[in-house]
C-alpha cells in the first residue's frame, strides 16, 4: 500500500490548498484542550476533599399532625330512610360544626303512635303516683306531729309521777321523825311509870301513839315503793309510746320512699320513651368544620343501615406535617439526633412545587422546604417501612404554602440531612454499600449506655 506523506505548513499554506486551511483547528482551541485536559485530573482530586451532606430519602404525603383534624366519615346512627338532605350538600361544599347535613327516619310507620299512647298512660300513671307521693308525705308528718305530741303527754306523766314520788318521800321523812319522838316519849313514861311517877294511863297513852306512828310510817313507806313503781311503769309507758310512735313514722316514711321510687321509674320510663321518639328522626350534622370530600351517592329515601358512611369531610384546618416512609436500616439514623441535642432537620419537595435538589448541598437547592422530624414510629407497617412525621422548621426562612394550595394527601419527596462528610468518604461508601453513618456524639452516648448496662 502506497503511504501519503504528511502535508508540511508551509504546504497547507499554498494557494492550491486553501480549502484544507480553512479546515484548519486553531492554535488556541488546541491550548484549551491542553489546559482541560490539565484541569479535569486536579478537579476530580479535588472534589474528593469537598464536604458532602449525608442524607436518608424517604417519600409520603402531606397530613395533619393532628389525628382530629384529618378526613373523618360521618356514619349513619341508626338504620332507617334518608329524609331532609340539606340543599347543596355536594361534594367540595363547605360545613361548619353542628350545621345539619340530613336526616335519617325510622322506617316503622306504627312505631310512632304506639309510642305517642305509651308515653300518655306513662304520664297519667306518672300523675297518680305523685298524688300518692304527695298524701303519703302528708301522713309522714302528720305522724311526726303525734310523735312530738305523746313525746310531750309522756313526759308531762313522767314529770307528775316524779313530783309525787318527792311528795312521798318528804312523808316517809316526817313519818320518821314523828315516830322516831312517839318511840322516844314512850320510853321516857315507861321509865316515869316504873318510879312511880307517871300514871298507867299516860303511859299507856304514849304506847298507843308510838303504835300509830309506826302504822303511819310504814304506810308511808308503802306509798313511796307505790310511788317508785308508778314512776317506772310510766317512764316504761313513755318508751313504748315513743317506739310506737317511731315505728308508725318508718311504716309511713317507707311507703312514702317506695312511692317516690315509682316517680322516678315513671320518669325514666317517659325519659325512654322521649329518647326513642327523638331516634324516629334522627339528624346527621358536621363533627367538625370543613369541606365535604365525598358523598356515597344516596339520594332522598334511600334506606341506609346503622354505621353505614354517608360522606367524608376534610377539616378546614391549617395544621400541617408530613409523613414520609424510610427503609428499616435508616430508623436508627433518622431518631438520632443532631450534635446539639435537637432533632434531625428534613428538606421537603412538595409534588407540584418545582424544585431542584441537591441532596449533598441542601444549602443550594431551590424549590424545597425545611422540617423537623417529631415522631418515628416505633414499629413498621408491615413492609419493613417507619413512618416519620414532620414538622415545618422554625428556623427555615421559608415558610410552607398556605393550606389552601398544600393540601392532604399532597406527595412528598423528604431527604432526613445527616452529618457532614467529605464526597470522597461519600463515594467510597455508595461503591462498597455501606449504610450512613451516626455522629461520633452518637456513637459515643452509645457505648456509654452499653457499660452502664454492663455494670447493673
């Protein structure tokens, strides 16, 4: 084969060849080729030593931290037809708490009337039950007053009774006295008579009148043991007159308390029957104030059972979090905390927003918004995923969108930022597979638990 020998310059710069000069590569491209070849090396070198920020990606959506203000179902409370629906219930409508939505009728047409004739004899029998209550209070102190009254005649028995046992005994004392000088004088005339001094009769006189005392003193001992039993026997009398009189007040005060006993069983039975009269018709009003996400496609007179949902509101609410799913190896990388002691910080893409995401340099990108973690999850869902909520960061100047534009259910991209590290170490660990890794505070609080464990 026949080789071309090279074109030397000053041949390319013949006139012959001017179209091959046009063609020509400058010189100074050629120099810049040179210097890129030079750069690129140095800059790979480089960006070895470049910090990098680690970070846990995690998608989910947007909720309410909150459980009360997230979509709730209104149910049916009792079975029967739809009645009543509030004009314009459709779905994106706006409710405010307590607002009627429908009404739900018992389908039994009869049940009404049976219930309209029990509650009119209940009220009856509750009239007549009163009218007792009211005759048998009438009677409790009407025996109260009997009771007050023989307490007084007893007592007023009791006190003469007294009084004439003191009389007697003021007797027994003079009786005492007078036999005790009758005894006295007939021993002196006897020892008058025995000197012959005193005559027989005199004598004999002074015997008979200590005899007579003596009668008079033990009949006023008699009286006196009269007088005591008597006093007993009425303070006895007194005791059973009291008794008697208690016991006719606990006869009266029982029938009187079992009658205001059927008062109050009267007035539950008509609070019964209130209470199933109120369920013919039962109203279906918002729990909450919000918007009606979706209605379960009923019209008038459907009939509907018990527990059965009727729509779905969301709350008008401007609580907001997020909840993003992180795989089972980055829990432990997501509940630990930052160097400081505050939670780790997550930056959030809202579907909808544009952003562009550099997960190494969160400080350049744009479009994303910051938060704190609150809650992990202490047990999976099932598949290995940990929810994670998240709360907006105070201390990020960008604020969340308002909740009429980020709404529920909003998907979510969130990136958990994790410790610093060189983009060398970072792209050694993305090559081998390992896993992120925890702060040396971390590890070091860590190890201390594990030898206080140790020592117990």
């Amino acid at each position: 084969m026949t080789t071309i020998p090279p074109l030397s310059t000053r041949a390319i710069q013949s006139p012959e060849l001017a179209s091959l000069q046009l063609a020509r590569t400058s010189r100074w491209l050629h120099r810049l080729a040179k210097i890129l070849c030079l750069l690129l090396p140095v800059s790979l070198a480089s960006l070895v030593l470049v910090p990098w920020q680690q970070s846990v990606l995690g998608t989910g959506r947007v909720i309410t931290y909150d459980p009360i203000h997230r979509t709730q179902e209104v149910d049916a409370p009792i079975s029967g037809r739809i009645v009543n629906i509030r004009e314009g219930l459709v779905e994106g409508t706006r409710v405010h708490k307590g607002d009627l939505l429908m009404e739900i009728e018992v389908i039994d047409p009869m049940l009404r009337f049976q219930l309209d004739e029990q509650m009119a004899a209940t009220r009856r029998k509750l009239e007549t039950e009163k009218t007792i209550v009211e005759a048998y209070a009438q009677q409790v102190e009407a025996a109260m007053t009997i009771r007050d009254l023989t307490i007084a005649s007893q007592d007023g028995y009791v006190k003469s009774t007294r009084e004439k046992l003191q009389a007697e005994e003021q007797k027994v004392i003079q009786a005492e006295a007078a036999y005790d000088q009758a005894e006295k004088d007939r021993l002196r005339r006897k020892e008058l008579f025995e000197k012959k001094v005193e005559s027989r009769y005199e004598w004999e006189l002074s015997e008979r009148k200590a005899a007579e005392e003596q009668a008079k003193l033990k009949q006023s001992r008699f009286l006196l043991e009269s007088a005591r039993t008597e006093l007993s026997a009425k303070m006895a009398e007194r005791d059973y007159k009291i008794r008697e009189a208690d016991a006719k007040i606990d006869s009266v005060r029982a029938i009187y308390e079992k009658s205001k006993g059927d008062v109050a069983s009267s007035e539950k039975e008509i609070a019964d029957i209130k209470g199933k009269q109120t369920l013919q018709v039962q109203a279906v009003t918002a729990p909450i104030d919000g918007f009606v996400l979706r209605l379960m496609g009923f019209q008038g007179g459907t009939i509907v059972s018990a527990g059965r949902p009727l729509l779905e509101l969301v709350p008008a609410t401007i609580d907001r979090a997020v909840e993003i799913k992180i795989h089972g190896n980055d829990v432990p990388l997501a509940a630990s905390r930052n160097a400081d002691g505050t939670a780790r910080k997550v930056r959030l893409q809202f579907e909808g927003w544009p952003a562009v995401q550099f997960s190494g340099w969160p400080s350049v990108a744009v479009g994303t918004f910051g938060g704190r973690i609150a809650v992990v999850d202490s047990t999976d869902d099932g598949m290995g995923k940990f929810r994670v909520l998240v709360l907006p960061d105070p201390d990020d100047p960008h604020e969340w969108p308002t909740s009429e534009v980020l709404r529920q259910g909003v998907r979510v991209n969130g990136w958990v930022l994790l410790d610093k590290v060189l983009l060398g170490q970072e792209l050694w660990r993305q090559l081998n597979g390992f896993p992120p890794v925890v702060s040396s505070t971390e590890q070091a609080k860590f190890k201390e638990d594990k030898l206080l464990r140790g020592k117990k």
